[in-house]
C-alpha cells in the first residue's frame, strides 16, 4: 500500500513538473518562482549527504574504527555479520561509485573492489571523500533530457532514480554511524540546517 501511495504521489509530482503547453492554468510566474537543473537539484541532495557522511566519518576517534554493537554484550540480540564502522564507511565509498557510474555513464577512476582492504581511517576517509567527488561529477551531467534514461539493470531505474537511490543510501548509513558514535559516547557531528 505505501508502495502504491509513494508511487501515486511521485506521479503527482511528475505531472505537475511537466509542461503545461496550452494549459488554462499554467504553472505560476512569481516573480520568486525558480526552476533548478535537475544537475542542481540533485548535486544540492548530494551535497548534503556527503558533508553529514564525511563529518561522521571523521568524527570516529581511529581507534574506534573497527567498532560493532556486538562488542557491547547485550543480551538477547545477534550482532553476528554487521558491518565495523570502518567497514560502514568504505561500503558507501564503493557504492557510490556504483550507484553514480550509471548517473553519469562514466567510469569508476579508481579500483573499487580495493577499497573494502583499506587499513586506516584517514585512508578510509580519503576514499569516502574522492568517491563524493566522482558522484558530484557524475550529477554534473544530469539534464532535462537525459535524467529519465534508463540504466541497466534487474529493476527499472533512471539516471535520475539512480541518483537519489545513491544519495538515500549514503543517509541510511549515516544514521547507522550516527548510532555507532552515539554507543561509543560521541556525540555526532550536526549536519546541514
């Protein structure tokens, strides 16, 4: 049902963004009223996303990188398989370069299956912050023409739906990190206002 709901309300909006050619009731003209590039648009999310990602993975003392719920001992609860921090962090570096290669149809510049072996957390963060860099790139390239082509894969995606995919999943581990800091007494960096 929410999926019919959400998919109902993102039609709405679909239409609603779409011309208005020989309509009677056009879209407003306020003087106010601004139209974003969907490059703009998106690259605004991303970089929200990146600076409350990149804040959390920096604010991880070094010694807490390889950190998991199960070195916490409580009872009743299976910690067995979850990612440390470190590893947290590394997965979103490597998926944002999956996620973003098909947004912007470009290659990843670096090896990303090497990113899962890094040791150290400035490395770590290192990758985290050029894998946010090669996803702005990608974004750039988003245009009214092109965010609704399709990209390859099992379920139908946009280079569009892609992005915001990519962009969701960098915030889903944010609020795991966040919780991890939390257990270790730190108290998370804010992010945007």
């Amino acid at each position: 049902m929410r999926i019919r709901i959400l998919a109902s309300a993102i039609m709405a909006g679909l239409l609603c963004a779409a011309p208005h050619a020989g309509n009677a009731n056009p879209p407003s003209t306020k003087a106010n009223a601004q139209i974003a590039s969907p490059a703009q648009a998106y690259d605004a999310l991303l970089s929200n996303c990146e600076q409350v990602m990149v804040g959390v993975a920096k604010a991880m003392p070094a010694d807490k990188y390889d950190f998991t719920p199960a070195s916490l001992g409580i009872a009743n609860f299976k910690f067995t398989g979850i990612r440390t921090f470190a590893e947290q962090v590394k997965h979103v570096a490597q998926q944002n370069y999956v996620f973003f290669s098909d947004v912007g149809r470009m290659q990843p510049d670096v090896d990303v299956d090497a990113i899962a072996k890094l040791k150290t957390k400035r490395i770590s963060v290192a990758a985290l912050e050029a894998s946010f860099a090669f996803a702005h790139k990608a974004v750039a390239t988003l245009t009214i023409e092109n965010a609704w082509e399709v990209v390859p894969g099992a379920q139908l995606a946009t280079r569009a739906t892609t992005a915001a995919h990519g962009i969701a999943h960098g915030y889903n581990h944010h609020g795991q990190l966040v919780e991890y800091e939390r257990m270790n007494g730190i108290d998370p960096p804010q992010g945007p206002q």
